[in-house]
C-alpha cells in the first residue's frame, strides 16, 4: 500500500488521537499554533512511554575490555540538581527505557 505522506500522517494522526486521553488532546489543541496541529502526535505522552518495535536493527554495543572511569563525570552544584537528576534517573529505570550496567 503506497500512501502519500500526508495520507500517511493523518492516518498516524488519527491512531494517535485513538490512544490520547480526550483532555490531553484538547489542551495540545489550545495550547500548541494551529501550524503544528499535524505534529502534535510528536508530543504525547502516551506515545512518550513506549519504546520504539523492535526491528531487524537491534544491536546491543559490546565495549569489551573498557571501563568506565571512576568518579563524577560532571559537577552537580547543589542538592537540587542532584535530586531532580535522580529522581529522573529512577523515573527512566521503572520505565524500563534503561537498564543498569
């Protein structure tokens, strides 16, 4: 099935609205310019929480023999940025977007 790209996009579109809480998308609509109401898919949060299908390209990166160095790779000045670092940190873990190493 060959279909043209805005074809394409509005049938995306409309998967997207199909999964999108009704308020969320009512709110993207007031909130973002009419220009970029065909990208608002971009921003859903629904979509935000699932990993990409997996496809002929996985690939897991295997640095044999390296070590990461020891110590802090950049300065956290102060407890606020250390916290909303690990909160967020802790947020992508339980979401299963990374694993540890």
């Amino acid at each position: 099935m060959d279909l043209a790209p805005s074809s394409y996009h509005d049938s995306l579109q409309e998967l997207w609205y199909e999964e999108e809480e009704p308020e969320e998308v009512e709110t993207m609509l007031k909130v973002v310019p009419s220009v970029f109401h065909q990208y608002l898919d971009v921003f859903s949060k629904v979509k935000a929480e699932k990993l990409p299908p997996h496809r002929a390209c996985d690939h897991h990166i295997e640095l044999e023999g390296s070590i990461p160095p020891v110590g802090v790779i950049y300065s956290l000045s102060n407890l606020t940025q250390f916290t909303s670092l690990k909160i967020r940190l802790l947020e992508i873990y339980q979401q299963k977007y990374n694993q540890y190493s």
